[in-house]
C-alpha cells in the first residue's frame, strides 16, 4: 500500500471520531505544533502568559472538530503539518492580541522581571484526558442543523464540493461557504476558537 493511501486512512480515520488515530496523532504532531508555538513566542510578557500546551490542545481540539466535520482537505503529511502549523500560528496571534486588548499587565501574574523561554516549563498532559474525540464530535454534530449535518456527512465521506451542491442543490461555493460559517459558530459556540 503506498504513502499516499496509508495517510488517506488515518485522515478517513480521524474523520470518523476513531480514537487511536487521534491519539497517533497528537503523539506524532504535537511537537511539531508546540515547537512552532515556542518559536514564534517572542515576546516575554507572553510567555509568562501563556503554555504552549494550552494553544496546542487548543489547534487539536479545533482540528479534529473541522477534520471530522469535513472542512479540511488534507491530502499529504506535508499539508497536514502545514495546516497545524498554521493554526497553531493563527491562534497564537488571536491568543495575544486578546491578552492586549484587555490591556492585561502579564507582569502581575508573575511579579516582573525577565522571564526566559527555556525556563518555563511546559505542563504533559494525558491525551485520553484532554481529548476525548468522540465526546467533542457528538456535540459538534447535536448542534448542527440537519442540513449542515448532512453536508458533513457528504464531506466526511470524502464527497467534493461539486458532489454536495449536485446532491442539495446551489453551487459548491455557496455550500463551503455555508458550512464554512456553520463550523465557525459550533466552534465559537464550543470555545473551541475562543480563549486559550
């Protein structure tokens, strides 16, 4: 079996809530997710506030609700690591512009003084205690609209977008769109984009 249908399953089996293969991979990814996190913290008030396992559960809590939900296309490892990377960017960015915007002093929490990156200490955490795959997609799909949970079905099923808007009717533009802004509310709805 090549590479290439060997990644296909793990991806097929993420989408369908398949325990092991989230576990394979937070085991596989999450460093890579962290380093990135930790490479792109500069600035010191921030690592005072922020763990890079905080951001991190938060980009795979997030991933794998828009993975099973049928939003991604992932084709090769190079573009999943290229999307949580990204992700992990993203939410690093929103992470700190909230610490900002509340015009929050980072120097209280830890009473001043410099702080470096490699002194703070990163907290472990169980993956089946953080992540509980099916619990989060169970609840992501009680709260979509019978619509929106059949276009996930479609999607998860590996159907393109020209596929769901031939089998429901508009163009495939308007339904990746449509439940583009629907992943987005159940995942403000869940907090799963929300504070880290």
């Amino acid at each position: 079996m090549s590479d290439e249908a060997v990644f296909s399953q793990f991806i097929a089996r993420i989408r369908a809530g398949d325990q092991r293969a989230a576990a394979e991979l937070v085991s596989q990814y999450e460093p890579v997710i962290r380093r990135e996190i930790r490479i792109s913290l500069h600035d010191k008030n921030l690592i005072r506030a922020f763990d890079s396992m905080d951001i991190c559960q938060s980009v795979l809590a997030s991933f794998f609700v828009r993975t099973a939900a049928g939003e991604y296309d992932i084709g090769t490892e190079i573009q999943l690591i290229g999307l949580l990377v990204d992700m992990a960017r993203n939410k690093l960015i929103s992470a700190a512009r909230r610490e900002y915007s509340q015009r929050r002093d980072v120097r209280r929490r830890t009473g001043g003084g410099e702080v470096e990156l490699a002194k703070v200490p990163d907290r472990q955490r169980p993956v089946d205690e953080e992540l509980d795959c099916r619990d989060l997609l169970t609840r992501v799909y009680d709260r979509m609209t019978s619509e929106e949970l059949r276009i996930s079905r479609l999607r998860s099923s590996g159907a393109a977008w020209e596929d769901v808007a031939a089998e429901m009717g508009g163009t495939p533009q308007s339904r990746r769109m449509q439940f583009s802004r629907a992943v987005d509310r159940l995942a403000a709805e869940l907090g799963l984009d929300a504070g880290v």
